[in-house]
C-alpha cells in the first residue's frame, strides 16, 4: 500500500456481473466459479489482494464502488474505506470495502461515513441473497471501521506468509478441514 489505506485490488468480477469469476490459485487464470443463482448482480468491482490468505482459504475479498467496470484480471488502485464483517456457510468471510482511488467521483470519500447510506445497503443486500437460491447461510455482523479493515489486511498478509509453502503443496483443503476442527475461522 502507498498510503496507509490505499491498496492494490485484482479484479475479479467487474461492477453489473452475475458471473462469479476466481483468480487460479495454481494457473493465474481467471475461471469462471460459477453464475449467480439468481437475478443478482455485484454492485462494485469485486475483487481480491495478492498474498493473503482469509479463514476461507481464498485471498482476502475486496469489494470497490467505481463508476464504470473494468475486467476480471486488472489491477486497480482502491482506497480501503471499512469492511463488511460477514460469515458464509459458517466461516469468517470479511471483505473489505472502499474506491476506486483514482476516480475523480470518489475523491471526497475518506470514511465509511462518506458513502451514502443506500449504497451501503445495496451492497449489505447483495451480500445476504447472492447465495439464497444455493440454500447457503450468509451473515452480515455490520461494519467494520478503517482501523479494522487495516487489521484485517495485515492478519491476512501474515496468514498468507504463514501458510504459504503448504498452499503452493495444494494443501488448501487440509488446512481448512484443520481450522474447522480447531474452531478457527468459524463464525
């Protein structure tokens, strides 16, 4: 990060998608996951940051207000604002949120407190149907501030560092059969 709370974001699914695309962990490619179940659509760039690692065994989510999409696979400059303290099928699923940094229409969002109200609820609504037709669980335990978004990241970067040998030996799934047995990551 260039400034405290400026990051790099791989996009992963652009802003209007209902296709659910993921970076390969072990190709780099974009895959397509899946297509949204239902007749919902990611209400901001939605993406990832390289080199962490989150309780769901993915790299650790970002979700950015932009103004026009991009395309899964470029990096983007966000300016980390909060995060969404959110729990998917049992597990601590955070995703921290911000802007685009280098769009002139967000300039004046410096907090979480910037953005208007609606469209936090949009994204807070997105998150809690998205998977509703699959007949999955999805909790929202509200907002978190910057400073906790910020000591988000870093867990995750220290995560990722830890773990790191053990995901390149594809040994993801031993590692969260491994959490869920301790409790950890569990929500």
């Amino acid at each position: 990060m260039s400034k405290n709370n400026v990051l790099d974001m791989i996009v992963e699914i652009p802003k209007g998608s209902s296709n659910k695309y993921e970076v390969d962990a072990k190709t780099g490619r974009i895959i397509l996951d899946r297509v949204l179940y239902g007749a919902n659509f990611y209400p901001g760039e939605y993406g990832m940051v390289e080199n962490t690692l989150d309780w769901d065994g993915d790299p650790l989510d970002v979700i950015s207000l932009c103004t026009y999409p991009t395309m899964p696979g470029v990096q983007v400059s966000v300016r980390i604002l909060g995060s969404i303290k959110m729990i998917d099928a049992g597990e601590i699923d955070t995703k921290l949120f911000g802007v685009f940094n280098d769009d002139p229409r967000f300039s004046s969002y410096e907090k979480l407190e910037d953005v208007p109200q609606h469209l936090r609820d949009e994204i807070e609504n997105f998150f809690l149907q998205y998977k509703a037709l699959q007949k999955k669980s999805v909790k929202i335990n509200g907002w978190g501030t910057l400073e906790e978004a910020i000591e988000e990241l870093h867990e995750c970067k220290e995560r990722f560092a830890e773990y790191k040998d053990r995901l390149e030996a594809g040994e993801r799934d031993l590692i969260l059969a491994e959490w869920k047995e301790k409790g950890i990551g569990q929500g």
